[in-house]
C-alpha cells in the first residue's frame, strides 16, 4: 500500500505512542488499534469500540473501511484528535484506571462490558469528566460544532425511498394511496383512492370503481318435471339439443327403473 494513501496515514497515526494506549481503559496494544470513534476521534480497542457503538457513537475501521484526507487530518493533535486530547478533555477530571468514582468504576483490562458501557455513557453523554478548554485540546464548544457539522453531512447524503428514487422531492413515479374518513366497518372496506403521479401531473385521481350487487343465477331446469316449458332464457340451438338429450336420457333411466321394479315382483 502506498504510503501517502488515507489508509496509509490513519494506520500510521494509530501507531503513535499516545494512542496505542486506549483513552478509556488504559489497554495498551504496541502496534495501535484497529478502530477509531470518528464522534470523538480516539482510537480505541474493542471493549470500547462496542461500547461507544452501543450508544451510537459512530466507528471506523483502519483494515475495512475507506478513509479521506479530511477525516485522517482531524485525527491529528493539532488539530483536536487523537487520545491525548481526549484525556485532556473529556478525561480530564476522570479517576485513574480501575479506580471508582460516584456512580461507577473507570474500567481495565479484563472487566465487565458493562462496566465499559457505563463509563463510556458517564464520559461522553453525560459529560461528567469534562475539562473546559483542556490544555491541547478542542473546547466543548469546538467539540459540539463538529458533532454537527459531522450530523450534517451524514443527512446531506442521499437516501432511497421505497419507490427507487433518491431524496431530493422528486415525485416522478411515485404512487402515494389515501383512505376516505369512513373507516372500517363490518365486512365493509372504504373505498381507496390511488393517485398515480405521472409527469407530475396531480390533477386526476382515479376513483376506485364502486362495488356492484351480483345478479341472481336463473333457477336450474328441473329435469323430471316433463311438462315444464323450456327455460324463459334464449337457447340457442346447441343448448336446447342438450336440454332434449338431457329429459330423454332421464326418461330412459327412470324406465329402466321402473322394469327391473316390476320383475322383482
């Protein structure tokens, strides 16, 4: 790998002495950790990447991810990242490592991850360790206005909705379905308007076509009824031979019914 690559620099500045050292829990790992908390820009080992994971605080990793320029310069001491900035800052005021404080313990290598969570949670969201201004540092105002900056450019990048189109308003090809006021009922559905927007032409719902009464079938032919007309429906000449077949063949069985009766006898 090229040694002027994101990449590169990101693995060269987890290398540096004051970040091989873990900012929370004081785990040491001599050739630098393989994960950076971007919200707060430390490099961290796993218990604590899972914890400032669990609470949503974004991170990136040096072997999976892809880095830009600008995010591996804000790494930088001099620019306001780095672990020792962070202890300077947002561990300012912390107990050393292990020992407890109000509320908690400052976790070490081995504990509980709950014990990491906690402590992550006290430090960064409840701010209970904070330095104002630590000597080196980002003041919390400075750290506050990259947290938004960073929550601005992730909602400024485009999303996909449902219907395959990215954000931005665009209502080509969109299908949007508003129920009328009656609501449900007994084995009654309200009717549902589909607005199709095309073009964005709005101007034309299409009603949903209203639901018809079924017209009652005509009363089957009764077959052994010899003297009943034909049925009142028109029958063309195909039907009204089946019908004939049909009283012809019943006449025959009903005869060869009433012989075997008569021989029983």
């Amino acid at each position: 790998m090229p040694s002027n690559t994101p990449e590169a620099q990101v693995k060269k500045l987890s290398r540096l002495p004051a970040n091989t050292v873990c900012a929370n829990c004081g785990k040491k790992k001599d050739f630098g950790f393989s994960s950076v908390c971007i919200k707060y820009r430390t490099f961290v080992c796993d218990f604590c990447k899972s914890s400032h994971a669990a609470v949503s605080h974004r991170c990136k990793s040096l072997t999976m991810s892809t880095w830009t320029k600008e995010e591996v310069d804000s790494l930088k001491e001099e620019n306001g990242g780095g672990n020792n900035v962070c202890r300077r800052t947002w561990l300012g005021n912390a107990p050393a490592i292990g020992e407890r404080y109000n509320g908690g313990k400052r976790p070490k290598e081995g504990d509980q991850l709950d014990i990491f969570k906690a402590f992550v949670i006290g430090v960064y969201e409840r701010r209970k360790f904070l330095v104002e201004g630590g000597v080196g540092g980002s003041t919390p105002q400075q750290v506050q206005q990259m947290q938004v900056q960073q929550t601005q450019a992730q909602q400024q990048q485009p999303q996909m909705n449902l219907f395959g189109s990215n954000g931005g308003g665009n209502a080509n090809n969109n299908m949007s379905i508003t129920w009328n006021a009656n609501g449900f009922t007994n084995n009654n559905f309200p009717s549902m308007v589909v607005r199709e927007i095309k073009g964005g032409d709005t101007s034309s719902p299409v009603q949903a076509p209203a639901q018809t009464t079924p017209v009652p079938a005509p009363p089957a032919a009764d077959l052994l009824n010899f003297d009943a007309p034909p049925p009142p429906n028109k029958l063309n000449n195909h039907t009204l031979a089946i019908f004939t077949v049909s009283r012809i063949s019943t006449m025959a069985l009903l005869g060869l019914v009433v012989g075997r009766a008569v021989l029983a006898l």
